[in-house]
C-alpha cells in the first residue's frame, strides 16, 4: 500500500526492499532528484508518445481511466501511469494496456535503483522514472500521466510538451507541501501548464480560477475553462456513479476535442464511457471471505471534497452502516461530519501501516464504535455497509476479500 509497497514476487520485493533502504521515507518534492536520475536513464521522458497530463485533488484518475477507456475504445494503445496503488504496486504502470509483468517491474526497478547511486530519489521519484522506462520501451499510441501531488514540483512535471493538460476539481489538502490557502494549491496545480499547450479546467470557486489563469497566462498556456469556454454536457455517463463522475468525464472529453494528433469521435468515447473502470469509487464488492454475501460498498473518499461527493451519492443510494479509517493528516471532523447524516451506525477502524486518526478517540468524539481491524468492523455489521475514508483501506479491503482490483 502506497509507500508500504509490497509483492508476492520474490524478485519485486526484492527490489521494493531495497527501494525502501536506499530512499528517504515520505513525500518530497523538486524536480531535481528526478531529473538527474531521468539525465542517468537517458531522458526517456523525452521518447514517450502524446502525452496527457492530469492534475486535480480529486477526479484526476478518474479523468484518466475515462482517456484510457475512450483511446482504447477508438483502437489506440494506451501507457498509464497513475497512484497511489490499492494491492499490487503494477497497477501503477499500465504498458499499452496491460499491467506491468512482475518480471519487468522487477528489472527496471533495479535498472533505476542502479543509477540512483546516491541522488536519494524519492519513492513517487524512482516509480515515475521506472514507468518513463518502460513507456519509451514499448511502443503506444499515447501515456496517461496522473500527477501525483500538486503540480508544478511533482515529478512528473518533466514532461516538457504535453500533447494536452488537464486539472479536475481542487481542494485543500497536502497543505504541507501545496500552501494553507486554495489559491495557493490552485496555482501549484496549474505548475503543469506549459506554453502552446491546451489546459482544460474544470470550474473552481473564483480564487483557484484566478490562480489558475494567472499561472497558465505566465507560461503561455491557452486555457478552456469549464462556464467560461465549454459547458458540462450531463449525458456523459459512465459506468462510475456521482454527478461528480459526469463532470470528470466532461473533462476527459474536452482534453481529447482540444488535442488535434489523435482525433477521436464521440461515438467512441462514449463507448468507453460504458466500459471504463476505476476501483474503489463508489463500489460495491463482490462476495468473498471479508465480505461473505453482505451487501458492501467501498469508497476511497479521503479529504473534504471526496466525502461530499459521497455524501451526494448516498442520497440517491441510501443510508448506510459505515466504517471509516481515517489518516492522521486528514480532517477527520470534517469528513466525519459531511458522512454522519448518511450512516445507519458508525464504526471507526485503523488504516493498517499508515499514521491515522485512534479510532477510539473518533467514537469517542463522534459516537458509533471502534474496532480494532477492518475485519473485526464488519462482525455482525447488517447490512448494507460501506467502507470508506482512505484508499488504503479500500486496498486493504480488496486483498480480506481476494479481490483484485483491476
């Protein structure tokens, strides 16, 4: 899970071993580290096909799994690269639309752990040097790249020209690294725009917009601003439910209609619309060990604005008993708040191997109960549950389940 990456692969784990000695722990950002380490490698940032670049605190791999489903809905071959993972570290890196082998994750992953030899790259550093690798390698018609965190000094801001730039919607989180204010996270996000390049936008409240223009303006980026330049076509529906959903889709059209080397009609990309998938959003999961025959959805809803939009979704679909594990760097009153009014109960676990809210003090504070395990939560929980509050506590609810997220 995220940092605590781990595989039934020998050879992989070897490598993630090794990775997790000689990197320093925790989210760093620069451009830096990246670039000497990508300059050891050959630049292979530089022989990636056409690349789209999101950014956004929330939808931005939504944004991308609809690219991917409409590209490959029109017969192109698609590279991904997006994070964190839920169970398997491959499901980062998708090679013309397959994940990763662990074969070649395991050789890349000590090609660019040999050339690190002492730049201290960072986890997030030397996992989107190994993706750059192995897409210059493979031939594609195009690479998703999702960043993944902020924009500007994320790593995989590299990419000099960009076939076209999106940024989905924003809100306050990783203010240690992205500023205290939206405006502030605002512009780090629109860091990705680059000049001649089209940005698309989803609508932001007026001071990210400013943010936004100003940055892109500074780096002679065209911007097409959802309510200014494009309007939200409500028919985009997809497999993923939320209206939030047909507002990511809306963006992931307008990305694909304001990029001219891979035209794309729209009866393709609503047939991708249908097919496209993105694990953990709104999910209800499948009969397994951890779930028995329950009814049981999964939500990976982490900050303010995620639980909004689940929030949302369960007036359409109902209240329900929920447990939620919380990160310590996360707000959990507010998230608690926005989702009380939706819950039959409340039950409050841990996020295993992540810094987290004590549970007993979230019962405590809130109400409902604590539970030592996700496990444990779910005894003699009626039906219908929900389990939310962090994508590492959904990946943890795949693997009780022995389920595989993609």
């Amino acid at each position: 899970m995220a940092d605590f990456a781990r595989s039934e692969h020998p050879a992989v784990q070897a490598q993630l071993d090794r990775l997790s000695m000689l990197s320093p722990g925790g989210d760093r950002l620069g451009l830096d580290r990246i670039t000497r380490l990508l300059d050891r490698l050959g630049r292979p940032q530089d022989a990636l096909p056409p690349v789209f670049h999101v950014a956004g605190t929330n939808g931005k791999g939504s944004t991308c799994a609809f690219l991917r489903a409409a590209l490959e809905a029109s017969g192109r071959t698609v590279h991904m690269f997006t994070s964190p993972h839920l169970v398997r570290f491959n499901e980062r890196i998708r090679i013309a639309g397959r994940l990763i082998d662990d074969e070649a994750l395991a050789r890349l992953l000590g090609e660019v752990l040999d050339a690190d030899d002492g730049i201290e790259a960072s986890f997030f550093e030397v996992t989107t040097a190994v993706a750059f690798l192995a897409f210059a390698r493979s031939p594609a018609d195009s690479a998703i790249i999702e960043v993944g965190l902020g924009g500007r000094l994320d790593a995989t801001n590299v990419i000099e020209q960009p076939l076209v730039c999106g940024i989905s919607a924003l809100g306050i989180d990783h203010q240690q690294f992205l500023g205290m204010s939206l405006a502030e996270i605002a512009s780090e996000k629109a860091g990705i725009a680059k000049a001649a390049v089209p940005l698309i936008v989803l609508a932001q409240p007026p001071e990210a917009e400013h943010a936004i223009l100003n940055g892109a303006n500074e780096r002679g980026a065209p911007v097409f601003l959802e309510d200014r330049d494009w309007s939200v076509d409500p028919t985009l529906r997809s497999s993923l439910l939320g209206e939030h959903q047909v507002r990511n889709a809306n963006l992931a059209w307008q990305m694909i209609r304001h990029q001219n080397r891979l035209p794309i009609g729209r009866a393709s990309f609503l047939s991708g619309l249908t097919s496209a998938r993105w694990p953990a959003r709104f999910e209800e999961l499948a009969p397994g060990p951890l779930t028995g025959r329950a009814e049981t959805w999964l939500d990976g809803a982490h900050n303010v604005e995620a639980a909004r939009a689940l929030g949302a979704l369960l007036d359409d679909h109902g209240r329900k008993h929920i447990v939620l594990g919380i990160l310590a760097n996360k707000d959990a009153g507010a998230i608690v708040e926005i989702l009380a009014p939706h819950a039959l109960s409340l039950t409050f676990v841990p996020v295993a191997d992540h810094a987290h809210h004590d549970p007993a003090e979230l019962a405590k504070r809130f109400g409902g109960r604590s539970a030592s395990s996700l496990a444990g939560a779910l005894d003699d929980l009626p039906e219908p549950r929900l389990i939310a509050g962090s994508l590492y506590l959904a990946g943890e609810a795949f693997q009780l389940n022995n389920q595989l997220p993609d």
